[in-house]
C-alpha cells in the first residue's frame, strides 16, 4: 500500500518550490565609514540566477542594522543545488573630493583617517562608487531544512578571510498557494492527531495536545510548503480539534494557546470574515463539552489529571463575552440548549447567567451523588449512618478547600463570581438538614459512659465507646468544614452551622472527654505492665513508661485541641472535667507503678535491684511533671481564646492554677509511691532497731542498725537527684520518727529507770547527726521534737525546775498583754554586782472585793543551785492598794562565775501580806540574764529605761518539765509541786471568790489537808444566817479540818475565805 502511494505521488506534476527569505538584522559589523559608523543594506540573489537581484533598504549610521524584510526567490527545476548568495554593503553616496573633506572633523581614531584618504583617493579617480561592500555570504539550499529555519552566517571578503560581521536571515522553502492548501492541512491535522490519540491510548480528557517528532514534521513541513499563514495554520487546528473534542474529549488547555492567538489576531483584523464564521463555528461546537465541564467542575477538580482544567474552562468560555460573533452564528443553538437541562427561564444569550446557573445546579447535584454513594439515607445502623456522615462531609470539605484555593480565584477572574461563597452556602443548608436530626436521636437515646469500681480500671460492655468516638469525628470534621469556610468566605453569608452545630453534640462533651481518659488509662495500664523498670536514657533516668505516658497526653492534648469549643463558660466546666481526668491519671499512673514493681519484687527482703525500680518511679513522675507542661496547658490558653473579655492577670491566673494542680497531684502521686517504698524498706529497719533497745548487746544492734540505714540510704541516693532523696529521706525520717516515739511511748508507760532513757537520747543524736550529714537542710524536727521531750528525762532534778521556769519566761514573752498587772523595775549589772531598783506595780488584782491589798516583792535568782550563797530580798509592804509605789534599791553582789551562769533569771513574785492570809500570789514575772543591761561606762543607772515586766499567775502546770517532775519522789521536788499547784488554786479562788462549785470546794480540801500537819481552820464568811460545822478527817492521818461560821447552799454554790498555816518553804 506504502509503496502504491508513493508511486502515485511521483508521477504527479512537481509544484513550482520558491525560496522564503526574510533578512531579519545584522550585528558586529566593522565600521566602514570615518565617523566609526556604516550605512548597511543587503542584497541577495540565487547564483543559478544572479540576474534576479534583491535588495533591503538602506541603515543609515549604524553597525547593528535591523530589516525583518521578506523577499522570494523562485527555483528553477526545483534543484536544490543551488546557493543563495547574501552580500553586505556599505552605502557612500555621489560625493566630490571636497565634499568628503569636509568629514575630516568626523573622523575617530587612526582607522577612521585611513578611510578618509581612500575615499578621497576613490573619488578623485575616474571611477565613481557610490557604495562598498562590507563581506559575502554563501548559503548551500540543501542545508536548508524542509520546515525552514533561522540562521546566522558570517560575512567576509573575498580577499580576506577575517570576518567583518554576522547577517541573521529566516529562510524556509513553501509551494505556490492553492486552493485546497487550507483544506488539506486541516484533513492532516484531522488524522494525524486521531492516529496519536489511537496509539498512545489516552484516557479521555488527557490529550494535551503532544504529538510524536514525526507527526510534528509532517505538519510543518505541510505547512511550510503549502505556505499557510500562522493565523491558518491555528484556526485549522482549532477547528478539527473542536471536532475531535465531541467525539473523544481532549485536554482544554489544548485550546487556551489557540483561544489566546486567534483572539488576538481577530481583535487585529488579520482574520476574514470567511475565517471568523469558522472560527466561532467550531467554538459553538466546544460549547456544550465546556458547559457539561463546569457542571461537572467538582470532578475535574477532585482528579489529579484534571485538576487544571476548570481554570481553562472558564478561560475559554469568556470568549463568548470578550468578543461578538458574526450575525449568521447563533451562540446557543436548539441542539446545543436540548443537549443541557437548564430552566426554561434562563436568559441563554448572557454566558454569565448560564455559567452561573449551570454552576449552582451542578453544585447541588454534586452535594446529591455524594450522599448516594455513601448510602446516607438507605441506612438503618447508626454506626454506618454516621460513617457516612463523615465521610460526605470530608468529602465536602475537601471539595470547599479546592474551591478556595483554585476555583474560586477562577470564577472571579472570569465572571466576577463567588463560586466558593455561593457553594459554602449551598453545603452548609444541605448538611444542616441531613445531620442534626441524626444526632439529637443517638445523643438521647445513648447511656452514658461508667467506669468500673475496682482495681480493673475499664467501662462496662454495653457502653458505647465507638459511637461516640465516631460522633466525636462527625463533630471535628464539622468543625473542620466550617474553618475553611468561614476563614476564607464573606462575613455576611446566612448560615446555619457555625451558630448552630457546635450545639447538637453539647450533650455528649463529657462523654468525649470520658472516652479520652479511658483511652488514657488504657494506655497507661499497657505501658506500665510493659515496663522492666529499667533506665531507657541514661540522661533522664527513667523507664519506658513514663516515654509512653508523654505520648498518651499528647493524644489527650490532640483531642482537647480538636474539641475547640466555642462557648467560653462551657469550654470553663469541661476544662475542670479534663483537668481532673488528666490528675486521676497521674494518680492512676502511680498505683500502676507501684503494683507493678511488687508484683516484679515480691520477696520480703529488698535488694539493689528493687530500691533502683523504686527509685526509677520516683524519676518517672519527675519526667512526667517536667514534659507535661510544654506539652499543653489543659485548656487555659483555649478558654483565654474564646473569652475576649477575661483580663491578662486573669489569664495569668487561670494558669498558674492549672500548673498548681497539675503539681500537686504529681507530688502527691510521687509521695504516694515514696510512701509505699519506704513501707517496704522500713520493716527490716524497724525490726533491727527494736531489738537493739530489748537486747543487752545494746552498742553491737545500735552500730548493726545504723550500717543497715546507711546502705538503704546510700543506694537510694545514687538512683535519685537530690530533691527526690530528699523528699525520701524526709519520710524515713517521718515513718523512723514514729517508730521511735512508739517505743518512748511504752516505756514512758513502763516508768523505765533513767539510763534507759539516757540511752535512747544518745540513739536520737546520732540518728540527727546522722541525717544532718546527709544533708544539712534535712527536715529532722520529727527527732528533735522526741529529743526535747527525752531531755527532760535525762535531766537532774535542779535542771528540770529551771526548765519549767524557761517555759514560763518563754509563755510570759509570747503574751501581749498583761493578764494580772505590771511591775516597773530598773536593772543593771556593774561589774560583779546587779543593782535592782523596784519602782511600782499596777493593775495588781487584789483579793479582797474593796478593790486593794497589802502587796510586797520578794526577788529570786534562778536557778536556786547556782545562786545558793546569795541572799533573798524583799521589798516593804505597801498597805490598801492595787498600784503600789516601792521605790525600793537591792544590791546583789555576785561572783564571776555567777555572772555567766547559762540561761540564768531574776525572778520577781508579788505577794499580799494579810492577818489571817498571809503569802497569798499576785502573780510572778521572769527577766534573763541576758535581757539586763550591763555598765559600760556611758549610761548612769539613773538614766536607765524602765523596764516593764507583765505579772503571770503560776498556772502552766502541763508542761513536758513539770509533767516529769510530778513522777519524781524527792521531798524537794513535791514541796515545789504541792506549791506550784496551791499558788494556782489560790489564784483561781482570788478571782472566783463568789463561784465555787461544792466539787470543787471538796479537791481544795483535800489539798489543804494533805498539806497540813495538825488542825485547819476554815472560817465561812457570814454572807448568809445559816451556821454550821464541818469536820474533814484527812485521808492521810494528818490532822482534820474544821469548818466553823454561817453557810447557807445558794443555786448550788457557796462563797468562802479560807486560811491555813503557812509552809516553811513560803516564809
């Protein structure tokens, strides 16, 4: 067959073949004129042929001349043989010798004057030149490509061979025009791109309008040598591709290049009216395939393949507005209308309308297929319902996404319409109707998330954890679709769901944040049982699970980030709610670690192994607390967000709160698992130190004890930093405290002799030097607190009083106001002798109900032992008042030693001094050494202050001193008890005269008749007409007591005065 068409084609007439040349410019030409300059032009002729000359116009003064001048040179019996001959000159002029001398002013340079004389040489010969060539060229034709082409040849002289420039021609071979030639190429262009098509095997709207080097040849070479011009050669390809396109559809941008150039050349009136009713029939023909692509323009969009293609749709079709068509064309003719179900209404001859109507209703049908697909309606299952919401959804989203980003610029452009705006509308109204239903039916038919009580954290079976997991999907992808239209849409569309949707799944928060702790707890249950308690980084010291507990909250952050809601005061209770989910986690976490590790280590005794698993729980807390807040801060900066009103310290609050509690837990957590490690270690411990106190071998079980502590101590401190060993050691300082004060308790009850407890001091103060050399801020109040309660124990009898007077110094100066009045004294120490002045009293509380007394100071030095040689002094007796003025000098000589006695006292007591009642207190006041100035030599006693000390009634009888001494049998020692407790019941009765209860009255019997030796007697007042005598037998075989006078019971209560025999210890 190949073979038969060739012959037919040799045996038809040879057409006649012309040579196309255009002289385009010429560069780097050599000036041949003396100003430096040449006046170019060119001449071209074929050397079969040089009778046939052809000549450009003339550049005057210039070396870069520019023509772009056409010519033809016909080829006579077609030989391609043949040379073009292309020849530069320079054009002088008819100009005498003194003409040209005239230029001399002219000339640059040496060359420029060498020019001058040749010129001038020529001229005054007989021959005349009115030009001069520059260089020649010689082109072969059979370089020549069939298409043609542009080139750049050098021309030189003959003579010389150095180049004197370049000449940029275009040359191309073409056939006599024909009137078929149109025709043709367009029946070429016709198959040879339905054969491409054929055999690359592209799928419908693919072609882009590539073809093979051989069927791109074929059509230049056709083109070029049927000489079609450019604006043919594109309207016959725009018409058979319009052909093409209805029956295999191509690649739009194949007609974008076309659409642009025969616009263009339309605009420019280089189309015939015959070209442009082709033109804009062919474009009636793309119409419908244009308007189907926009009502489709979801899908094209959606495909990787045609997602270029609206924007070239919509391009071309504002050729139907940019330009008239001829009156014999009709733009939507009756085949192409029926091909399209637009409504009757719809004005057709405005492209605007239709494009926008054709885009609504695609839209909407696009929004129906999607549902279908899915199965929305058809489904009964709500799980599967909901799949299908979401995924129609997504789909949309996705869908108003591209429309933003690349539809919408489009529609703009084009039409000046807001495609993204009409179609966010047009969604938002359809998901509103299918989806809030939906969800109010499952929120009120749902039963709400339990968790089970017990160690065995989880939900019960019935729960509905993966509806509302995909109801919490439903809500994010919602939320999702109404960002991307409300970021990027106008602020004035009518819409329902960003006021509305957020408001279907209120009811169902809770349960959301609930499936998010589940979820959470299940996590940490699985990473815990997962973990050997082994370091996994040896730069943070902890073990797999507290990595994996970062990752659970992160998916907890995650989940409260997509929640966003919108409401601030709600948004403000499910913070709360998310915040004590995340503590009972925590908290959850540290029971997990703790099971665990006993579960790992169940022997009794502890081992390295098991103090470096403890000791990782601790680290992992540590890590958990130092991630978790970089890693969010639970819903602050949210509801900061959403507030607008809420102030910056507020906000500052708010999260200073959160971290607050967030600490709290974990350090309750880490206390927690302390607590339970120092529960394990402790046994042992404790059990050693028991025996070291019952066992005789005391010194051997106290060393044993102390090696045992400082292992457990010392392993603690290589797994932990300092702060956690603190904390550590704070509790076994605690729990060991206890244990301690368990066995001082006992043997307290035991009445154990006093080495026993000289010997438990001795253990407390190794047990705090101990400590102390653990580390100096170690909180050892827990021993010395048993320390200062064993002192008392282990002092002598004379230490213990003094004691109890420091306790009632330290009472006097925590008092602010005086309970029974002032003493105003002046004190000084000169040299070895302390000079006391006492000045006056006031507010003394008297006995006697006229409101006066007979008041006196005695002065004491504490304590007694040390001071025995120094004499006691006591002021006069100032009669009947209450504000006594003495004014009364003592000098106490004292020895050096004296002087500097430790924690020594003056002691100042107030008596009053009656004829029946003698020694009755008014109170005491005590003054330190330390508190008296000393003379030094610029300060007279005169002008010392005055010194004002409060009056106290000797009531502190519970004190840790004077508990001790009650036990101790020492004559001495029950003197000073059986006065300290009479001192306070005669104060009681000082200020209760008319209030005692008959109980009362019997103890202070009782007292008074143990403390007498031989007959008391006890004068009632005469308040009252009643007489009668009451005799007490003491139980102690010491006398009896006789109650004589008038009495008479009164609601109770009688009022009595009562004296007895004065002590030889109060003289």
């Amino acid at each position: 067959m190949h073979s038969h068409l060739l012959e037919v084609t040799k045996l038809r007439k040879a057409p006649k073949i012309l040579l196309n040349v255009e002289v385009m410019e010429a560069m780097i030409l050599k000036p041949a004129n003396v100003n430096g300059f040449s006046h170019p032009f060119c001449t071209l002729y074929l050397v079969s042929n040089d009778s046939l000359h052809c000549s450009t116009s003339v550049k005057p003064e210039t070396l870069k001349p520019i023509w772009e001048e056409k010519y033809q040179l016909p080829i006579e019996n077609s030989t391609v043989d043949d040379v073009l001959c292309v020849k530069l000159w320079n054009f002088n002029g008819d100009k005498t010798v003194e003409e040209k001398l005239k230029n001399i002013k002219k000339v640059k340079g040496v060359k420029g004057l060498k020019i001058l004389l040749k010129d001038v040489a020529s001229s005054a010969s007989l021959d005349k030149h009115d030009r001069k060539m520059i260089g020649s060229s010689l082109i072969p034709l059979k370089d020549i490509p069939a298409g043609g082409h542009i080139l750049s040849c050098s021309v030189c002289k003959k003579d010389k061979m150095k180049k004197r420039g370049d000449v940029k021609l275009r040359l191309a071979f073409h056939f006599e025009n024909t009137n078929t030639a149109f025709q043709e190429h367009m029946y070429l262009i016709k198959n040879v791109v339905l054969y491409e098509i054929k055999m690359s095997q592209v799928e419908p709207h693919s072609w882009n309008g590539s073809l093979s080097r051989l069927a791109e040849k074929i059509l230049t070479q056709h083109r070029v040598q049927s000489g079609l011009p450019l604006v043919s050669e594109l309207l016959a390809q725009w018409i058979e591709f319009s052909n093409i396109h209805t029956c295999h559809p191509l690649s739009f941008t194949v007609f974008m290049p076309l659409k642009q150039k025969l616009s263009m050349a339309i605009q420019e009136g280089l189309v015939t009216e015959e070209e442009k009713i082709l033109f804009w029939k062919a474009a009636v023909t793309l119409l419908p395939s244009l308007l189907s692509g926009i009502r489709n323009i979801q899908v094209l969009a959606s495909s990787k393949r045609t997602i270029n293609e609206p924007s070239t749709i919509l391009s071309l079709l504002t050729l139907f507005q940019e330009l008239q068509p001829p009156k014999d064309v009709i733009s939507f003719p009756a085949a192409c209308n029926d091909c399209l179900p637009w409504r009757k209404s719809i004005n057709h001859s405005d492209i605007r309308a239709t494009v926008i109507e054709t885009t609504t209703e695609g839209a909407a049908e696009w929004f129906t297929k999607v549902t279908e697909e899915y199965g929305v309606n058809d489904v009964s299952n709500e799980e599967e319902k909901i799949r299908g919401l979401l995924s129609v959804v997504t789909a949309v989203t996705e869908s108003l996404q591209k429309a933003f980003d690349l539809l919408d610029p489009a529609y703009q452009k084009y039409f000046n319409f807001q495609y993204a705006d009409t179609l966010y509308k047009l969604c938002d109204d359809k998901l509103s109707e299918i989806i809030e239903p939906t969800v109010a039916s499952i929120w009120n038919s749902m039963n709400p998330l339990k968790f089970k009580d017990g160690s065995e954290r989880g939900v019960y079976d019935n729960d509905p954890l993966s509806l509302g997991s995909l109801l919490f999907e439903l809500y994010t992808s919602l939320q999702t679709f109404y960002r991307t239209g409300h970021t990027k849409s106008q602020k004035n569309l009518d819409l329902t769901l960003p006021n509305k949707f957020h408001q279907w799944f209120h009811p169902g928060v809770i349960h959301w944040l609930h499936i998010s702790q589940y979820k959470a707890l299940q996590g940490i249950q699985k990473a815990v049982q997962l973990d050997r308690f082994v370091p996994v980084y040896t730069a943070t010291k902890c073990s797999s699970s507290a990595c994996d507990i970062l990752h659970i909250f992160v998916q907890m952050k995650i989940s409260w980030e997509q929640l966003a809601w919108p409401d601030a005061s709600a948004l403000k209770h499910f913070a709360e709610k998310l915040i004590g989910g995340v503590c009972e986690c925590l908290i959850f976490y540290a029971d997990q670690m703790c099971e665990r590790i006993e579960e790992i280590y169940n022997g009794e005794n502890i081992n390295d192994m098991e103090i470096q698993a403890w000791c990782l729980a601790v680290t992992n807390m540590d890590h958990v607390q130092q991630s978790v807040h970089s890693i969010w801060r639970f819903g602050v900066d949210e509801i900061d967000t959403s507030d607008n009103e809420i102030e910056s310290s507020s906000t500052e609050n708010n999260r200073q709160t959160v971290k607050v509690i967030i600490d709290n837990t974990i350090e309750a957590a880490r206390n927690k698992i302390c607590e339970v490690a120092i529960q394990k270690m402790m046994p042992s411990t404790s059990k050693i130190l028991m025996k070291a106190f019952e066992d005789l071998d005391y010194e051997q079980k106290i060393a044993k004890f102390m090696s045992h502590l400082d292992w457990n101590l010392q392993a603690l401190c290589s797994h932990l930093d300092s702060s956690n060993f603190n904390c550590l050691l704070n509790l076994i300082l605690k729990n060991l405290g206890f244990r301690l004060s368990e066995v001082l308790e006992i043997n307290l009850k035991l009445q154990r002799e006093h080495s026993f407890f000289k010997k438990f001091y001795e253990v407390l103060q190794n047990l705090t030097r101990f400590f102390k050399q653990l580390n100096e801020s170690t909180d050892v109040s827990s021993l010395t607190d048993l320390e200062q309660l064993l002192q008392v124990h282990v002092m002598d009898t004379w230490e213990l009083v003094h004691q109890y007077r420091m306790e009632q110094l330290s009472e006097q100066k925590a008092k602010q106001t005086p309970d029974h009045g002032l003493l105003t004294v002046k004190m000084m120490f000169m040299e070895e002798i302390l000079k006391i002045e006492i000045l006056n009293a006031r507010n003394l509380q008297p006995v006697s109900s006229k409101g006066s007394c007979h008041p006196y100071v005695k002065i004491y030095l504490l304590p007694e032992n040390k001071f025995l040689g120094v004499t006691q002094r006591r002021t006069k007796v100032q009669k009947n008042t209450a504000f006594p003025l003495f004014e009364e000098t003592f000098v106490m000589p004292l020895t050096s030693v004296q002087l500097n006695v430790e924690n020594a006292m003056v002691m100042f007591v107030v008596k009053e001094k009656t004829f029946l009642r003698r020694n009755r207190y008014l109170g005491e006041t005590f003054i330190s050494f330390d508190d008296i100035p000393r003379y030094d030599g610029s300060t007279k006693f005169e002008h010392l202050e005055q010194m004002h000390l409060k009056l106290n009634p000797p009531t502190k009888l519970d004190s840790g001193a004077f508990v001790v001494l009650e036990h101790y049998r020492e004559e001495l020692v029950r003197e000073f008890i059986r006065g300290r407790k009479l001192s306070k019941y005669k104060n009681n009765t000082a200020h209760n005269i008319h209030a005692f209860s008959a109980d009362v009255w019997h103890s202070i019997i009782s007292v008074m008749s143990y403390m007498s030796k031989g007959p008391l007697h006890i004068i009632c007042l005469p308040f009252l007409p009643h007489i009668g005598i009451y005799n007490h037998q003491d139980d102690h075989g010491g006398g009896f007591i006789r109650l004589n006078g008038r009495s008479r019971m009164y609601s109770g209560e009688f009022s009595v005065t009562a004296c007895r025999r004065t002590l030889p210890y109060e003289q």
